[in-house]
C-alpha cells in the first residue's frame, strides 16, 4: 500500500529508533510516483533538525523539482556531503523503483542513486563531507524534512532501509 502526499500537510513521523542514529553504511530503497511540481526540493527521508538544518545533524534523500533531479545529503560538522543525479533522471507521474547506497564515508562519490536498478549517466554534483554526523536525538521524516518543509507532492510505497551497503544481488530482489 502506498502512502499518499499532497505536497501540502501530509508526511509521516518515525521516532528516532537507536539502529537509525549516526547511520553509517546504508541501503534506502522505496517506489515512488511524483507528481509534476514547478520548484523547490521534496524530501523522501529526512533524519535530523526539521528546519534549516545545520551541518553535522541530518541524513536526507531527496527530489529536486526544478531539475527533477536526485540527491543525498548528509551533514557533516564541517562540510555537508552531497550527490547528485544528472537532470532529467526523476521522471513524472510514473511509479520508480529507488535505491541508494552509501560506504558511510565523507566521500561523495562512495554514495549511489539507482532508478529501476540504473545509476545515471552522470552525477550533477559531488561535495565531500568532512567531520561527523550526530542526528541522534532527531526523528525521521517520511515526505517531508519536518511538519513545514520539504513536503512531497506524490506517492511512497515500500519504504526500507538497512544499516549496510547491500550487493546488486540483494538490491535486486529485494525490489521484485
């Protein structure tokens, strides 16, 4: 069954449990179907300071609007890691299998985004993390990146994560 989001008011809270404090190697795998919105960034998950988050207190995967782009970020104490996707690689009103990998390094490009089991051709941008994370006293957001922001316009279904980098193998059935 698939959680629905109208972009508005509608996400989903999960007390912070303590096998998703400070993640370091991770899986997130969800299907999603986004509708077509003109600007700003969609969270899909969100683990740290609802608003305006600092460096060093988040985990975040998300949807760029503008660019129907792809992303993960992670805040680090010093300098927020982030990738993403190349433009164009988020597709409209069409149901998508996702996955990211991440090694739980400062290293960007150890972090992977894979639509229907398919990297993009290329990655828009790679900022190296540096410090640490500490994103322990938070809660995850599913939809949003707190009651106010980031909310998505669409559907989630699926949602799971593990606390390691799973093999193509794994990845690929666990998305049959």
């Amino acid at each position: 069954m698939a959680l629905n989001f109208d972009g508005v008011d509608d996400f989903a809270t999960v007390t912070s449990a303590t096998s998703l404090n400070n993640l370091g190697p991770a899986t997130w795998m969800f299907w999603a179907r986004f509708e077509a919105t003109p600007f700003g960034v969609m969270r899909v998950w969100h683990k740290g300071k609802t608003l305006a988050a600092g460096a060093g207190s988040n985990i975040s995967f998300s949807f760029l609007r503008g660019s129907t782009s792809m992303t993960f970020s992670g805040g680090f104490s010093t300098t927020n890691l982030s990738r993403e996707a190349s433009t164009n690689f988020v597709r409209m009103n069409r149901w998508d299998h996702w996955t990211l990998t991440w090694d739980g390094t400062t290293t960007a490009a150890n972090a992977f985004i894979y639509r229907n089991g398919e990297e993009p051709a290329s990655y828009r941008a790679t900022t190296n993390g540096s410090g640490t994370v500490n994103d322990t006293p938070y809660p995850v957001f599913i939809g949003a990146n707190s009651a106010n922001g980031g909310l998505i316009d669409g559907q989630l279904a699926h949602m799971q994560v593990w606390n390691r980098v799973l093999s193509v193998n794994e990845r690929y059935q666990a998305m049959l």
